[in-house]
C-alpha cells in the first residue's frame, strides 16, 4: 500500500501514540476488535504468510495492527478468516464481511491476494465499511509486472506428460484432478499472470497440445516449431508475437532412440529478435535422458553427448547472431555431475548465479506422481540449487545482458500441477 486512508489517518495523530487506536469500522464492528485467522492446517502461503501480508497492508493503510492466529488459537470475537473454500476453482475469489465476522476467500494464494487487496481498498475507503460482499476471478489477468529495467521474461516448466484420460484412486480420493484437462488452463494462467516473452515446455505431449495451446494462443503465444505434422516435438519453445519475431528455429531428437524413450528426450532451439529494441537473443530447450547410471549403464555418457550437441548448437548460433543463449529444461542430473560441469566450465552460468537482484536457491522440486497427488515433500538429494537441482537455466555469452531476477515459483496450486516448480527468468536485455 502507497499511502494511509485520509479519513483514518486523524487516529494516528493527535494524542494517541499507541497502533490500533482508529475510528475505521468494518461491517459496524471497530477494526481493532478483529483478529486475523488463518486455517491451522493449511500451507503457509495459504495460510501464516498470507495471513501476515494482511496484517502488515492493513496497518500500511489505516494504521491498525489487527492480531495474526491460528485457527487452532482463536476461541471467540470478530474476525477476518483467510480461507480456501471446499471446491472453489483455483483462480476464483470472494469476500464475504458481516458483523463481526469476514472471510477472505480464495481457491489459491493468487486469488487470496486479490480478495485481501479488495477488503483493504474497502477500509481505506470510509470510517464504516457498511457489510458487502465481493465475487470474482483473476483468470485471464496478468498479475506480476516486471522489475525496473526487466525488458525479457522467460518462463521455463516441465509440465509431466499424464495423457490419460482417468484419474487415479489416490488423486480421486483427495479429490483432486490430474487430467490435462484440468491443469491447462492453470498452467495457461501461470503464463498470463507473468506474461512472459518465451515459455519454454518439457514432456509436452499432443494430448496436452490440445487442451493448453488454444489457451495462451489469444495472448499472442505462437509455438516456434510446430511439429503436429511429423515427429512430435516434446520440448517446445512457445513465444510471443506482440514481442518478437522469430529468426530461425531447429529441432533435433536425441538418438539412438534408447537415450530417447518414446521420443520425448530432444533439444530446440530458437533465435528472437526483439521488435522494441532489435536486439536478439537465443532460447535452447531440453530434456535430457533420465535414467541413473544404476538403472542403465552408460546414462551419464548419454546426458554428457547430448550436452555437447546443445554446446555445438549454441557455438553455431553465437557465431551467426554474436547474441547470448538461455539454455533452459530438464537435465536429469545435478550441478556437480559431468554433464552439467561441461555448461559451467564452458562457460555457461546458472542463471540463479548471475542474477543481480535476486537468485532463488531451491531444488525446484516435490512429489507429484499418478500415486502421489502434490505435496511439498521433496526427494532430491540436496535442498538447494547446486546439491537438488535436476531443472537447470543457464546464459552464455552474456555480454551486456544482465540476468535481473531468477525465481521457483512455488505457490501452493502449482504444486498439483507437476513435481517440477516453474523457474522464471527476468532480464535486461
């Protein structure tokens, strides 16, 4: 919040040196008789984190400090309950406030954020904000603008390739739903909450195409190598049109196919240039063989080769562009393996490394499988980036280009979505 209500700010001054002193209302009930509560069980961005953010805003704006608790603490009195009520759709939101009780609603952080915001728009508004009700969505909004001097987003996710059409018992039971039909249009809203310039997919599959594609295609989103009509490309790069034109594109598919299950294990690569500014950039996209050495001998090697290849593709378009190259995917192995060694002793830096302003050092990972409905739970063998880290975004010949922020996203309703947080990248091109 950028300033204090004009008609609550008379309480701040004056005689009363104490917070919590104020003539603001809501719903009839003086402001400082709430307390905000939060669902003891629930995740801690949709719960204590958000909880806090609200408490903080609502001093920020009418100069009242409303006590934080659990619902398992809080016994009796008015309050503004943060919730995430049985079957709301993920982006949806309410606001329900009446004497002495209100409840801020969402079907996810992003949507609590939006009704939270609302309630507090209401109390900088008057000395008694009368009983009201709010309904509403921030589907198809975008919600995140860019830092000072950001002028290249790059959104990067391995979205797990589940192409059937039934949801397993575990999911059923949790009353969750894993089907592509399902999680499109949220992974569709990761894309229009950020906006960024270039979405780059691993095990994307034709089944997913159809549900995800007509969705961000009415944001100007355009696939850099469409391949419906041969062999079908799971790692895609996605780009957008208001933004950038597209300079060239290739595609290759790791081989021999047994360093390739099903075909899903390729690189792509794409050249933009940016029609603001004209300058280019290159994007290289991958999923590398997954297997353990244990469970296949020779996996190491194979990742190794399919590095190289990416290493010779990114010398070829250096030369050709004399432009920096964002390497981002999948790369089955962590930092400290021979595969990725080859990146950084090459000269390639983890973007979580060469950012400026921020550099998020999670392991980017979690459980989600067909036995597993998401959890929080991580099995890698690291917390952190260097020791965790299979997802890996990295930038070469960087010259002026500066990486600003790099994030893992990790709100609680993308945790259903895959066992991979997306990664975003912020840049000064």
């Amino acid at each position: 919040m950028k300033h204090v209500s004009a008609i609550c700010l008379g309480a701040l001054l004056g005689a009363q040196a104490a917070w919590g002193a104020s003539p603001c209302k809501l719903a009839n009930t003086p402001l400082e008789k709430y307390t905000i509560v939060y669902r003891a069980q629930a995740d801690s961005d949709e719960g204590i984190d958000r909880a806090n953010a609200l408490q903080a805003e609502v001093r920020e704006a009418v100069g009242v400090v409303l006590p934080v608790k659990s619902s398992d603490e809080f016994r009796k009195g008015a309050s503004i309950r943060i919730e995430k009520p049985s079957g709301m759709p993920t982006f949806d939101y309410s606001v329900d406030a009446a004497k002495g009780n209100a409840v801020v609603g969402g079907g996810s952080g992003w949507a609590m954020d939006r009704a939270a915001g609302i309630l507090v728009e209401k109390l900088k508004s008057g000395e008694n904000v009368a009983p009201f009700k709010a309904r509403g969505s921030v589907e198809g909004e975008f919600l995140f603008p860019r830092g000072e001097g950001v002028t290249l987003r790059i959104l990067d996710d391995n979205i797990w390739d589940y192409s059937l059409d039934t949801i397993p018992d575990e999911w059923a039971q949790a009353g969750l739903d894993c089907r592509d039909a399902s999680r499109a249009p949220e992974f569709a809203q990761l894309v229009r909450g950020y906006m960024p310039e270039v979405v780059t997919l691993q095990e994307y599959s034709r089944h997913m195409d159809a549900e995800f594609y007509p969705l961000i295609e009415k944001y100007g989103y355009r696939n850099a190598c469409d391949s419906k009509d041969g062999a079908w490309n799971n790692t895609p790069i996605f780009y957008n049109t208001d933004s950038l034109d597209l300079l060239d594109v290739n595609y290759n598919l790791y081989t021999p196919s047994r360093w390739s299950n099903h075909g899903s294990k390729s690189f792509t690569s794409a050249v933009f240039r940016q029609k603001s500014t004209g300058k280019v950039f290159a994007v290289i996209n991958t999923h590398l063989w997954w297997k353990s050495d244990r469970m296949q001998p020779g996996s190491t090697q194979a990742r190794a080769s399919q590095v190289r290849l990416m290493m010779a593709e990114a010398e070829i378009i250096e030369r050709k562009y004399d432009c920096p190259v964002f390497v981002t995917g999948d790369m089955n192995c962590e930092e400290d393996s021979v595969p990725m060694q080859q990146f950084i002793t090459g000269g390639y830096v983890p973007c979580y490394v060469a950012a400026t302003v921020y550099g998020n050092t999670d392991n980017g990972h979690h459980e989600c499988a067909p036995r597993t409905p998401g959890t929080r739970k991580s099995n890698r063998k690291g917390a952190d980036r260097r020791a965790g880290a299979i997802d890996h975004c990295f930038i070469h010949n960087a010259g002026s280009t500066e990486v600003k922020r790099f994030d893992c996203l990790q709100d609680f309703f993308t945790v259903k979505l895959t066992d991979h947080y997306p990664n975003l990248i912020d840049v000064a091109l």
